[in-house]
C-alpha cells in the first residue's frame, strides 16, 4: 500500500508556503498509509564548508544543549541546533563525514536521518495528521518536500522502518512497492563499503543510488541503471540538494501522478492529494510513464 506525495516549487516566491501547502497533501495519504509518515525537507541551507544534520531521539526532554557542547568542543567548530518535537537540526562547521562519524561514536542512542547542506528528514510512527502537527510542518520553508505514509504489510512498525531513507548527502528516496533482489543489492553494497542500517528494502535502493552517484553519475543517469538493476514494483520520488524525480517500474503497477503549472510540480500515488494545490484545476495533470524518468532541477547541473 503506502502512499507517496511531493512538491517542486518552480516558483521561488512561495517558498515560505511549502510547509502549508504540502501539509495536506501528506495527510491525504492517511488511508494508504496510516502507520507512520514522514517527510524530507530542502530549505534553510548550511554554509559552505558547513554540515546540516538530522537527530532524532525518542525522548522528548533528550538534553540536545549538552550534546551540542560537547560536539564543539570535542571537534573544535562553531555548532548550533534547532529543535522540533523530538528531533534536532544541527548546523556544524565541519564535513559530513566528520560530523556522523562524532554522533556515532559518542552519541550511539541519537538516530542519525540525514545529512547535508540543505536536507532535513523527521519522520516518526503514528498517523500522518499528528506527525505533520508534532513537528509543525505547516510553518516550514523550503524549495522542494517529498514524503510518505506507511503501510507496513511486511515488517514491524517502527522508526526504523519508516520512510523517507537518506543515504548520501542531501539525497533521499521515499518508496510504495517491493524489491524481489534487495538482499543481493544489499551484499554488493557492503562489498563497495555501503552498510544499510535497517532491513527496510527501500534503503537498499537509496543506497544503490548513493553509490552510483557516488561513481560521477547525475541523477537521471543513476536513475536509469537502477531500471536495469532495481528488480521489483515500485514507484520512486527522490530528492536531492538542487532536484526532484518520479521515476515507475516496467510495469507500472504502483499508481502515481504528476501535475505542473508554472509554479510547481507536486506528485502524488492518488489525485485525491493534490485538490488542495493552488491553481490544481489549471495543472498539466498526467499518470507517469513505465520506466520513464522525470526530474526537474533548480540549475544545469543534476543531482
């Protein structure tokens, strides 16, 4: 089941409405996904030379301010955080690398969601409605949003197994489907050094994507090997620091559409989420193709 929506916004005046605009998009896909939900951000972007970090912990009155402090003076950089609900975005002076590497070692009870320069994931269990109100999606801003409900016919419902999944710096992937080859995927990733952190099949193929990218290739191209290398039914949205793609599988069983007018590109796995758009009844509306890319980016260069 599962339910996938995301926003493009074409038009960079409405970016201080993203949050409210795709509010209800996300909680339109309760029915089809009313276990947990969750979503993937693009806005608010780090310095140059800076990391923007995603932390979750389960505990609402978790002590960030220490684990904060001790981060900078432990590394020696410039750190400050935003919290919202149970989660924290720290802004480093630092690199990704150095940044995951210091949370992981000294802070192994914090979830790491994400990191990047633009990208910030919460996500939690419970109905799409509440999550979006717990972390106050309505007041966000940013360029771009993909998010999901979940269903969860296959595994237990936990944080762990919720989407969206990030892999990479500022790259993400939010899934309604199954993969009948992820255990190989998985192996072949841990043999080029990628380890997934849950048993979700989703991660598998966001860290296929990390990888390929990771090679030189753009986005589209990745894309386009994982329809030769990805085995399964799914519909995929991914987000990147500078874009957004809808990409289906050779048969296309999973349903999606597109719409697009000159100030955005929302997507969504039913119409019924996308009524609430501005200027909808104007869209260019459209179903997908099978194995068919589309991606829309902010600049010439993708991913």
């Amino acid at each position: 089941m599962c339910g996938i929506v995301g926003l493009y916004l074409k038009n960079q005046t409405l970016e201080n409405q993203l949050g409210s605009m795709f509010a209800p998009m996300l909680e339109a896909m309760t029915g089809r996904g009313p276990d947990s939900a969750g979503f993937a951000i693009y806005g608010d972007q780090a310095q140059e030379g800076s990391t923007k970090i995603t932390l979750r912990h389960p505990d609402l009155e978790y002590d960030w301010d220490t684990l904060a402090h001790h981060a900078q003076t432990h590394l020696a950089v410039n750190v400050a955080f935003n919290r919202n609900h149970n989660a924290a975005v720290f802004k480093m002076a630092t690199d990704a690398k150095t940044a995951n590497a210091y949370f992981a070692t000294h802070a192994p009870e914090v979830a790491l969601l994400s990191a990047g320069q633009s990208i910030e994931i919460l996500k939690a269990v419970g109905l799409p409605g509440d999550i979006s109100s717990d972390f106050n999606l309505t007041s966000m801003q940013g360029s771009h949003i993909i998010g999901h409900t979940r269903m969860a016919t296959e595994s237990a419902v936990t944080l762990e197994g919720s989407h969206p999944f990030s892999t990479g710096q500022d790259l993400c992937l939010v899934h309604n489907g199954s993969f009948s080859n992820h255990n190989r995927l998985r192996t072949e990733l841990a043999y080029h050094g990628y380890q997934m952190k849950t048993e979700n099949d989703t991660e598998v193929a966001a860290g296929y994507l990390t990888w390929r990218m990771d090679q030189g290739d753009t986005l589209d191209q990745s894309l386009q090997h994982a329809l030769q290398d990805l085995d399964g039914f799914y519909t995929l949205a991914i987000g990147t620091k500078n874009g957004f793609a809808v990409i289906r599988d050779p048969i296309a069983c999973k349903p999606a559409v597109l719409a697009e007018t000159d100030d955005y590109v929302a997507m969504a796995s039913e119409y019924q989420a996308l009524t609430s758009l501005v200027n909808i009844e104007h869209a260019r509306i459209w179903e997908p193709e099978p194995a068919t890319i589309y991606s829309w980016q902010r600049d010439s260069q993708q991913g």
